[in-house]
C-alpha cells in the first residue's frame, strides 16, 4: 500500500514567475481511483508533470511525498522504517519512477528499429535497477560492482536480476491478454504509425508492465471513439483490480468515468482544488459544468 501527498503546493514555471499551481492538496492511495477534473487551465496538466519531476516548473512552496509500506515491492526489496516516506522533489523523475509512480507519456517518441517489446522490457529492467540503487544508496551500503562493458541497453544482455527476453514475453503475454491486446502489437516498432487510440492503449499497457503503486493518466480519453475508450477503461480498472495500482485519472469530461469509477472526484480551478466528493460531484459536472463550482467557491462565476 503506497500512498501519494501533496501538500499546500504551489508551482510556476520554471523560466518565468508566471504562478500555475497556487496550494494542490491531494493524497491518493494504492487501490483507489480519483478522477481530477477541471477546466481548461485550471493546472491539472501541471500538477501531472509536476508529480512525475518535469523540469519545465519550480516548486515554491509546500511538498510531495510518497509513503511506502514495508512490503511494497514484495521480497524483492526489503525497505527500511527510515526508507518508508519519500520527498519526491528531491529525486529525479526516474527515481520517482523506481518507487512506483507512472506518468504516461502522452506522445513517446517514435524510435527507429526499436519494437514495442523492447521498449518495454528496456523500461521494466532501468526501473529495477534504479530501485536497487535507491534502496542500497539509502542503506550507505556501496558495494563495489563489476560493470562489464557498457552495452546498449537495446542490446538484450541479461545482468543479474534483469527480466530476460524469454521471462519478459511471459509478462508480456499475459498482460495483454489482460488488457484484450492484439498480439500483433507488441512487435511493431515504436510508435511508427500508431493511431490516438492505439497509443492510449500503450500507455495502459505501459502501466500494466511497470506495476506503478501510483499511476497519473492525464487524459487518456481524448480523442477515443466509444469502442477504444472501454478498452481502456477495462486496461485502467484492470491496473486497481489486478495489481492494486491508485490511478490518478485527469479527465476534463464526464464521459470515461461512466467506465473508470472514481472513488473520489477533485475540482480543480485556478490553480487549486476547489471541491472534493464522490462520484455524484462528477455527474453534477455533466449537468451545470464548472461555473457552478466556481460560484459556489468565490460567490461569482
Ligand atoms: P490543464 O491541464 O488543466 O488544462 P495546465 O496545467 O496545462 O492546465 O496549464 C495551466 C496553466 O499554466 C495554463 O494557463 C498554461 O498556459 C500554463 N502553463 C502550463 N505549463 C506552462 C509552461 N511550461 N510554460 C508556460 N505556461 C504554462
Ligand atoms: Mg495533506
Ligand atoms: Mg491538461
């Protein structure tokens, strides 16, 4: 059980003094879906980035922490009670990433001669590792490694404690049977002609391999037709029902929550929550929209 906290925090961006985030408070929890909505830039997007450690913004004020239980990653990492509570902004965006928070990329690059497959494992191994050099540099236990020769990490050489090619296409298989994905997929090369709906679909398959305790979806349903859309819906309620994964799911209408059932629905306006509830505050959304919340909050829409 992993849970994610912000606290009081303001952000602006990072080469101007231009105030986006003005006291985000928000805690989310291992097994919990929270739909963030809001209108168009209220900070939702920000708020994302900011959670993952994008550098394009300078926090000013408050903090985000991660808390994790002792058996977090099972036996393959053994945590410390002075390792159980993280300052995300003090780490880097792939520490973060180690520790179990996903931001899927909106648009990855594509990438020539590299297959989804690989992409994916090469993904899997850098975050195990990283974990493994959080974990041992907080024990101050540095170990002398033999690093070998430097290979590329597309290269498919299995270090000890890598998911190797053969091992990887079991997860593989298994999590796209999961997610109802063509086989096909997994073999075409990165991105190269992908569809809206296809990447969506990557990007929730993405988390399934990674296993994030927390997962940040920052619109995964625009653009999808109604079809690509439950498809997602079921790969994102898979991620809470299978492997206990938070998702923090921005949205900005009410549609995809009809199909993600949020435990809990957070307003954003202006650059802070401005109204927390259940799933009925997301319906109310669909019937007045946002200037109902911004009267209710300020006296005046
Ligand atoms: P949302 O996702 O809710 O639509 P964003 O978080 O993307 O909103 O943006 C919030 C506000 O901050 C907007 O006014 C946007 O223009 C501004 N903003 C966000 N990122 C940057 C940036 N890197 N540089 C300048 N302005 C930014
Ligand atoms: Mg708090
Ligand atoms: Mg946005």
């Amino acid at each position: 059980m992993a849970r994610l906290e912000l606290n009081n925090l303001h952000a602006e961006v990072a080469d101007g003094d231009e105030k986006i985030l003005e006291g985000v408070d928000l805690e989310v929890q291992s097994g919990e879906i929270h739909a963030l909505m809001g209108p168009n830039g209220s900070g939702k997007s920000t708020t994302a980035k900011v959670i993952a450690g994008h550098p394009a913004y300078e926090i000013t004020e408050g903090e985000v922490l991660l808390h994790l239980e002792e058996n977090e990653f099972g036996d393959e990492v053994e945590i410390d009670e002075d390792q159980r509570t993280w300052d995300l902004l003090d780490l880097e965006p792939n520490e973060r990433a180690a520790l179990g928070i996903f931001l899927g990329f909106q648009y990855p690059a594509e990438i020539e001669g590299v297959t989804m497959t690989n992409f994916l494992r090469t993904a899997l191994n850098a975050k195990i590792e990283e974990r493994e050099e959080l974990f041992e540099e907080e024990e101050g236990d540095e170990e002398e490694e033999d690093e070998g020769f430097e290979t590329s990490p597309m290269e498919g050489d299995v270090d000890e404690g890598e998911v190797g090619v053969a091992e990887f296409q079991q997860i593989l298989q298994e999590k796209m049977e999961q997610l109802d994905m063509d086989e096909k997929f997994a073999q075409r090369y990165l991105n190269a002609g992908f569809s809206g709906g296809e990447k969506k679909q990557n990007e929730v398959l993405q988390a399934a391999i990674l296993e994030p305790s927390i997962a940040v979806l920052d619109e995964i349903d625009s653009g999808l037709d109604i079809d690509r859309l439950q498809d997602v819906s079921e790969g994102i309620n898979a991620l809470r029902d299978e492997q206990g994964t938070g998702i923090l799911q921005i949205t900005h209408y009410q549609r995809i929550l009809d199909y993600v059932e949020p435990d809990h629905v957070h307003v954003m306006l202006d650059g802070q929550i401005a109204k927390s509830g259940g799933p009925e505050l997301a319906e109310k959304l669909e019937d007045k929209g946002y200037d109902w919340v911004r009267e209710d909050v300020y006296g005046t829409a």
